[in-house]
C-alpha cells in the first residue's frame, strides 16, 4: 500500500471515529447505531496498521488484490447492517401505527368527556 | 347486536357529505357511526365537524386505507362491537347495502364478509387493467384459502367480534387490507364469504391506486403471498392460542 493512500485511510479512519464521537456525544444517534461508523473506523486503522495479514488473509482465499478482499467485506459488512436497519424500521413503523391509532381513540374519549 | 359502521375519509371534501347523507338516509341497518379520519389537509374534517358525526381523527397520516383499518379495529374491540362494516369516504359503497352485507354474520355463516362487485356483475366495474389484476390475484387468493373471492380490493366490508378480536391484535403497519388480510385470516381458521354488491365509480377526487401503486401491485400482491406462506404456521399457532 503507497505512503499517500494509507494517509488517507488514516484521515478516512479519523473522521469517522470524530462522527461516532460527535453524534454520541449530543446524543443524534442511539450508540447502538453509531456502532456501525466506530467499526468502519477501527477497520480502516487494522487495514492500515496490519496490512500484511490482509495480504496473507487475501492469498490464502486466492485473491489476487489484498484491497477486493476489504471492499467485498466492507459490502457484505453494509448488507448486514441495512437488514437490521429494516428489522428496525418494520419494527417502528408498527409501534408508530398502534401509538397513533390509540392517541386517535384517546383523543377522542377525552372531547367525548 | 352491537353494530359500528365505519367511513374512511382522507381528503375526500367533495364527497364525504354525500357519503354522510347517504347512510343517514339509506342506512338498512341500526348501528353506530364513525369516521375516522387520516390527518386530512382538506376542508373535509370541518365537513364532518358540521353535521356532529362521531369522529376520530389520526395525528399523522398513516399512508393509505390500512392505518384506518387498524384504528377502526382498535376501536371496535375496545368498545365492545359485534360487527364492524367498513365504507370508503368517496361514495363507492352504498349504505343500503350494509343489510345484506352483514346478513352472514347475523346467520353465523362468516367471520369476515367481502361485498363483491364482480359476483353479479352490477354497478362500476373498475378498468380492465385493474380487473385483470384483481381476477388474477383473487384467483391466486381462492386457490390457497379454498375459498372463493372474486373481488379481493373490495373495502367494502363486515368484520364479526372474532374477526376484530384477532385482527385488533395483529393487524400491522403498511397491511395489505386485500391479499395479506384475507390470506391471513384463512389461515386463522375465520371464514371469509363473499355477498354481491353494487360498486359506483368515485364521485370526486383521485383513487389511492394511481400509476405508481398499478405497478406496485402485482409485485408486492407476489411478495405478500409468498411472504404469508412463509408465516402459515405461526399463523396456525396463533389461531390454537
């Protein structure tokens, strides 16, 4: 790996951890969810700082370019996390459905009184 | 028996008054009144407010029919209904027919009825495009429940204290009123029937089936079928508990 791209996967790495850092901290994102972006940055530092075991993890499944190997584990890494995240959302959306149709009904009891 | 007649409404200011008047007038049945009404932005709501109808009123719109289905069921189990029947606010449905829709229920023939269009082929009969989505998918729907639906879109409903007990519960977000529902409900043992109607064709506004849900619709009637068989079984063992 060239000096200027492990620079910038370090500048990369950075910023992502700032993010994770920033929207805990104001409390934007639950850190269950903010735990996606503190992953990414921890794995583009292990890319970085341990890239020959990339390489012998690359070789050992005959991939001829250590870098197919991170991009097809960051895609699969993505997949999963949108499954969850629509586990969630499903999950919500009919929490919202019955909240709303209760505060309906609720709302109305009370003009009713 | 305790009867609670439901009217959807969601931006229907040009057609909801006649809705009202019609079942004021040509009503064939005793029962109670509700509208429910999905976060209209219309003048509609103060249309209703007008002629001192019992109404219930979403917060947020819930996108399409299925959010006042779930309310209406809410309702109809918290207060204790025997039936509840269901008319869209755009004048489809007619009142005078709520007799005949509910005569299953009475005669403990159904637990769900269906006022089909197709069954005497009177009144509007939607597009062809549209027909042949709904004959294509009702066909689908009858050969896995065994029984016989012609008219699987129809809103035009009954619903008996069993039915909404069981739906009050598990009736989910985004629910496909035509094919999961009914799907649904086979598979929880209740009995669907189906009794002729007439259908009119809507006196004013846009049908929630626009381009978009036409192309929509047979892709998700695919994935709701396969989705529903999937959950048979959990389906089954609900019915047991």
């Amino acid at each position: 790996m060239q000096l200027s791209v492990k620079i910038l996967s370090l500048l990369c790495a950075i910023f992502f951890l700032i993010i994770f850092i920033c929207l805990v901290r104001r409390r934007s994102i639950k850190p269950v969810y903010s735990f996606l972006w503190f992953l990414i940055s921890i794995l583009i530092f292990c890319v970085v700082i341990f890239e020959r075991f990339f390489k012998w993890v690359a070789n050992l499944l005959h991939i001829a370019d250590a870098s197919f190997l991170i991009i097809a584990g960051v895609i699969f890494f993505l997949l999963v996390y949108v499954l969850y995240l629509s586990i969630k959302i499903s999950e919500a959306s009919d929490k919202i459905q019955e909240l709303i149709s209760h505060v309906a009904i609720l709302q109305k009891s009370k003009q009713d009184k | 028996m305790k009867i609670l007649t439901v009217i959807s409404n969601f931006n229907e200011e040009k057609s909801i008054e006649r809705c009202l008047l019609d079942f004021n007038e040509n009503a064939t049945i005793e029962s109670d009144l509700l509208v429910i009404d999905n976060a209209s932005t219309d003048q509609s709501i103060n249309l209703i407010k007008k002629r001192k109808v019992a109404f219930l009123q979403h917060p947020v719109n819930t996108g399409g029919s299925s959010g006042v289905i779930k309310t209406a069921l809410l309702y109809s189990c918290m207060y204790e209904y025997d039936v509840y029947c269901h008319l869209d606010g755009d004048c489809q449905h007619n009142a005078d027919e709520l007799a005949t829709l509910i005569q299953p229920i009475i005669d403990k023939k159904a637990n769900i009825v269906v006022g089909s269009r197709f069954l005497h082929k009177k009144g509007f009969q939607s597009f062809f495009i549209r027909r042949l989505g709904i004959f294509s998918y009702s066909y689908i729907v009858s050969r896995i429940t065994g029984q016989k639906i012609t008219d699987l879109t129809s809103g035009f409903r009954a619903y008996d204290k069993k039915a909404i007990r069981f739906f009050a519960k598990q009736y989910q977000h985004e629910f496909d009123p035509c094919i999961q529902m009914l799907l649904i409900a086979s598979f929880a043992g209740l009995i669907l029937k189906e009794v002729p109607v007439r259908m009119n064709p809507r006196c004013a506004g846009r049908s929630e089936i626009g381009i978009i849900q036409a192309f929509k619709f047979p892709i998700l009637g695919a994935m709701h079928i396969i989705g529903i068989i999937l959950q048979k079984n959990n389906i089954r063992r609900l019915r047991c508990s």
